[in-house]
C-alpha cells in the first residue's frame, strides 16, 4: 500500500537512515558500500576520460616512460653550454686621449673652487662655478659653505689620471691638498659632475 501522508513518507526516510545506525555491523557495511560506490564511479570517469597525446608511455623514445618523468610533465631538453660571458668593465682610454676643454674646465673649476676672498657671499662663490658646473651638482654645491674650504690657491697645472669616452678624472693641486675632479661631457660641452680629495 502506497505511502498517502507526510507524515508516513518522513517515517519511512527516518527509517533509511536510521537502518545504518542499529548495529556497528550495518554501519561497517554501510560505509564499505558507499566507499565501493564512490571508488568505481571515479575509476568510471577516469576510464571514459580522452588521453592527450604525448602522455602515455608509447609517446616516449623507445617505447617506455623514463622513471624520473612525471605524466603530463614534458621532458627538458639536454642543456646547452653557452659560451662565457667576458667580464664588463668600462672603457678606459689612454691619458693621451683626454680632451684638451675637458682639462681647461677642471683647471678653471678649481680655480673658483677654492675658498674666496674674505666678504665673498656664498652666492657668490656658487655663480662663480655656474659656468663649469653640471646643474645637479650646483644643487649639492649650493649646500657648501665656502669659507670652509681649506684651500686657498691652485698650485700647479691639471693633469688627467683617468680618461673614458665620456667623462674625464683631473687632478688639480691645491696649497693643501690634490683635487680629483670629474669632468662629464653633456649636451653643453664639458662640465665639473663631482670631486674628491686625494
């Protein structure tokens, strides 16, 4: 006789599921059969699923799958030497090679370098080495108090020490010390980008 209220059809369900937890021995069987259903139906859909080419073992050299080759993975090929890679290093030319301009910028930035004539504004000092000086290290210059400088005078000629194609190291003595002063050609001529102090 069929099932006619709700009342019958939730006892019915309530009966189901309940069958399970009357015994452990229904409850074992139980999870066997839903281990069994959930294991052949994922065998199922692995077994109905199309193989992709290059996967399989009749794909690779030889007719067997390395052991170290992962499926689905390709194989790497044999690595390549390259050849070794010389080391950079900047263009250095001989000491002969330095521009003439860019020795005379070193001589006459130092010149205006040294400390100035008492009164002189630091304003001042700074215009007197505008014409010598790239504009980023005007920047850096305009922090300088110029009566710190304990130079007073050039001494002697400039000289180059280290000559590249685009910048140029001048030494410059001084009554107190040797100037090293870098020299950097932009797109107004030879211009004073930095100094140090030998």
């Amino acid at each position: 006789m069929p099932i006619r209220t709700p009342h019958g059809r939730g006892a019915a369900y309530r009966a189901i599921w309940a069958w399970p937890l009357r015994s452990p021995l229904r409850l074992a069987f139980t999870t066997a059969v839903v281990i069994a259903v959930v294991v052949g139906s994922t065998l199922a859909i692995a077994a109905l699923a199309p193989v992709r080419p290059g996967s399989g073992p009749a794909d690779v050299p030889g007719g067997a799958a390395s052991a170290g080759r992962r499926p689905g993975v390709p194989s790497s090929p044999t690595p390549t030497i390259l050849p070794p890679v010389p080391e950079l290093t900047p263009s250095q030319l001989p000491l002969s090679a330095a521009p003439a301009a860019a020795v005379e910028v070193a001589g006459r930035w130092a010149a205006a370098w040294v400390r100035p004539r008492q009164g002189t504004t630091p304003r001042e000092w700074l215009d007197g080495l505008r014409n010598t000086t790239t504009d980023e290290y005007l920047g850096v210059l305009s922090a300088v108090d110029p009566d710190n400088i304990p130079a007073t005078r050039v001494t002697g000629k400039p000289r180059p020490v280290r000559v590249a194609p685009r910048s140029v190291q001048v030494e410059v003595p001084t009554d107190t010390l040797k100037l090293i002063v870098l020299v950097v050609r932009d797109e107004s001529g030879w211009r004073v980008a930095g100094y140090d102090r030998e």
